[in-house]
C-alpha cells in the first residue's frame, strides 16, 4: 500500500517544472547554504499518514479544523501528502500548478476549455500553489478562489481594454526597480516571482519577463538612491513577491534599508498570508522582528481564503510585532457585494488584521472581466457603514492612471449644505440638521466681551445658549 502511495505521489508531480529564475530565486544565495535545500531534494515519501490531512493539528496545541470543504479538497487530492511536507512553503513552491495538463488532474476542464487555457497561458502564465488550489471547490466554476487563481478565455478575449501599465510606474522609475513617486516614499521592487499569479495583478505586464530577481548591483543601485534623497521616510518592498527570496536575501536587503537613519518605517506587500501562509514561520518572524518597525501589508480578497493557517501566519507576524493590515481588490462575481465585503472585513478582525484599503481594479489588460463599475465599490462602502464596526470598514480608492495617486471614493451622506448649516442622512436614510461652526474668527472677540458685559453672577443666570454665539 505503502509502495502504491509513493508512485501515485511522484507521478502527479514529476512533470512539473520551474522556469530557470525561479529556481535561482528560491536559490539566491542559498546555494552553499546547508539551512535551505535545494528544490526537489526532499523526498515526498516520507511517513504516510492514514487519516484526511485537514484533521490534523499544525501548531500541535489547538485542534482546529479547516472548512470542510477545504479539508475534502485536500484529501481529494493531496492525501498522500504527510502534513510535514505539506506545511514545507518550498515544497508547497516547488509543486506549484504551471500547465493546464496538471490543472486538468484537479478540475474537470472540456477539451475546448483546456485548448483556450493554453492560449491565454502563452500569453499569461498561470501559478497556483497546492495549498490555494486546495481552497478551490472544483465543482464549482464560479467559486471565488478559481476566479482568482484559475486562467480565463476572457483575459484574451477582452485582452484589448485597458493599459499595459495604468499606474504609469515605468515613468515614476528612478532606478531599476525603484518607484519614487510621493515624496516622503519609494517601492521597491526586488522580484516578479509570485508563488500565485492573480488573474487580477496590476504587474500583469511582468509576467512575460520569465521570472527575475534584482541583482546586488541593481539593489546596490536603490539603496544607494534612498539614501541620497533624505525625505524617503517610508519603503515599501513589494514584487512580485519578496518574500520568494530566502530568508537570508531578504534580510541582506532589510538590513541595509534600516542601516538608512532618515528611513522610519519598511513596508512589505506579500500575499503569502493567503497564497502560502507555511511561509510566514518563525524564522522568518524572528529575522523580520530585527529590523521593526516593519509593517506588512497583505491581500485577502475572499472570507473563504481565512483559514486556520492562515490566521496563524498572521497571528506570529503580530507577535512577532509587525502589524498586519489588508488591501483587497474590488472583484468582479469574487467580492463585489455587500455580503461578501463584510463578511470579508469581519474575518480579518477575528483574525486581528485591519481591513485597510479596498482598491477599484486597476484598468490592466487582461483584468477587465474583473472589474466593475465604480459605483459597486461606493455602494459596499454604504452598505457596511453603520451596519458594521468602522474598524471592519477599509477605504475605497481608486489608483489613477498615469501616477496621479490615490483618490479615496466615499458615498455622499450630504443632502444639503450652507454656510451656518448641513442637512445629513444617515445610515438608515434619516435626514439630520447639523449646525455648521464656521471659521470661529469671532472667537478673540467674544472672549474679550466676557468681563466689559456682564457680571460673574448675572452672566452665570443666563441661559446657557444665550451665552454661545
Ligand atoms: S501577489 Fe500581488 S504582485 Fe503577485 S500576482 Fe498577485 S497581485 Fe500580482
């Protein structure tokens, strides 16, 4: 039995490949290093486990049980897969999903769906980790997790719409790699590599660069800008992913930054909380707790991606005192309703992460089935203020075009509005009148009256409104 198991394992994923930079990036620096096996080393046929993977415990002190769809899912496809391997981010990397014959083993695709994937694969390549695959039920062509991760015909089909690079992040690059386009703070962008490419991603464009990572001499070359320009508070490693690049590379970036004195704060963007949370271990949280402040933001888009794991992941990023706060993308049939938004926010405070930012999709080729109308964003933002915690209630923007920033979008509660008053409508739809202070430039004056008036005694029997102005 045992022996039928490991064939059954290498055959599912022998076929599998990485492109060449991908592997120099899970290598970078890493290859005389004992700590970090190269990919492909380990052996998958480890101690076999008899019972359904989801019902194991990962931390060893909490029984937690995933969704029973996700733990049916797994075992559905992954029970030969010890939970030891399993929760080994390189191998959950090494295995990702790259070729539409692999998909195939996990969803049931028709021949035409599978000839027009590997159309739209040419042009946009797919990646999807075991562990996100495993969230996806594959029954269902409209789940959530699929849309995200799954290639579609459309991205070819409506491929036309929309800008190569809407953010106009190319004319806002000072030096490869490096985005300065606010004052006070820069992006730095130390690969394209994502252990899952989000059929929804702004750096769409990058994909067909094959995978790179920035050389020293080109991270020699951004470290050299930040330090010149003294009004860089704030540096924002994003990617791509950074957190692809091993421990040892990262933290040879993270150090020099924070060697910067006029730098106070580094920001990392990673989706690893929610593509591979078994990245974020304690290693890393302990590497990362050297150089705080250090803020990460993350991309949950889904209530469906908050599972245990990865409320773990965020919870040793917090008590390792990094902050965690979430930017999600508005999603055409993902997460464009109400209900999805709050339930989303909702579990992102249980898990102690902020809903910070939900962005309008970007006007990126290849995303425009994917988007939607401006006004669903606004209509969410008004359909969770007042019926939820403002704390679950992130900030609709849009990123504009060209580099013009972001514009954060608010539903109008104004009905009416003078000089000495506005007339509100709340919530519920009830309209309030609300005295409008003005500039006060009266103030001074009003002050200087009190004593020339009136008597401490006759002054304290008026009424109280005879007293304001
Ligand atoms: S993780 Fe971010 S950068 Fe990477 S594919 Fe997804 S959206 Fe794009």
């Amino acid at each position: 039995m045992e022996e039928k198991r490991k064939v059954k394992t290498s055959v599912r994923f022998k076929s599998q490949s990485m492109p060449k930079s991908e592997k120099c990036c899970l290598d970078s620096g890493t290859n005389n290093d004992p700590e970090e096996e190269p990919p492909g080393k380990r052996s998958m046929s480890g101690d076999l486990e008899e019972e359904p993977p989801g019902s194991h415990n990962m931390s060893g002190d909490l029984e937690k049980e995933p969704a029973s769809h996700i733990a049916a899912t797994r075992y559905k496809f992954f029970k030969d897969i010890p939970d030891t391997i399993w929760n080994d981010w390189k191998w959950q990397f090494r295995n990702r999903i790259t070729r539409v014959e692999q998909l195939t083993q996990f969803i049931p695709l028709s021949a035409k769906e599978q000839a027009q994937l590997r159309l739209v694969t040419m042009r946009y390549p797919m990646s999807v980790t075991p562990y996100y695959l495993s969230l996806i039920n594959p029954d269902d062509p409209e789940d959530p997790i699929r849309k995200q991760a799954i290639p579609s015909a459309l991205e070819m089909t409506m491929g036309a719409v929309g800008l190569e690079d809407p953010l106009g992040e190319k004319e806002d690059t000072v030096v490869p790699g490096l985005v300065h386009r606010y004052p006070d703070r820069v992006l730095l962008v130390l690969t394209d590599i994502c252990p899952v490419l989000c059929r929804h991603c702004t750096r769409k464009r990058e994909w067909r660069n094959g995978g790179w990572v920035q050389t020293p001499a080109q991270v020699e070359a951004m470290l050299m800008y930040i330090s010149q320009h003294k009004a860089i508070r704030d540096v924002i490693i994003s990617g791509g992913d950074p957190l692809t690049l091993s421990n040892r590379h990262l933290e040879a970036v993270i150090s020099r930054i924070r060697e910067i004195k006029h730098v106070e704060i580094i920001r990392i963007g990673t989706r690893f909380p929610v593509v591979l949370p078994q990245r974020i271990d304690k290693e890393l949280c302990t590497m990362l707790a050297k150089y705080g402040p250090i803020w990460l933001n993350t991309h949950f888009n889904h209530v469906r991606e908050i599972t245990p794991e990865a409320g773990e992941a965020c919870d040793r990023l917090l008590r390792s005192g990094i902050p965690v706060n979430n930017q999600s993308v508005l999603l055409r049939g993902i997460n464009d309703s109400v209900e999805a938004q709050t339930a989303l926010c909702h579990g992102l405070l249980k898990i102690k992460v902020r809903p910070y930012y939900l962005f309008e999709c970007d006007e990126v080729q290849g995303t425009e089935h994917l988007r939607t109308p401006v006004e669903a964003g606004i209509k969410i933002i008004e359909g969770m203020r007042g019926h939820t915690s403002g704390l679950a209630i992130p900030t609709f923007v849009i990123d504009l075009p060209q580099g013009g920033g972001k514009v954060p979008l608010q539903p109008n509660y104004v009905v009416a509005q003078s000089e000495a008053e506005l007339v509100l409508r709340n919530y519920e739809g009830r309209t309030f009148r609300y005295r409008n202070p003005g500039e006060r430039q009266d103030l001074e004056s009003a002050a200087e009256a009190l004593p020339a008036a009136h008597g401490a005694a006759g002054y304290l029997a008026q009424e109280p409104a005879a007293n304001v102005g």
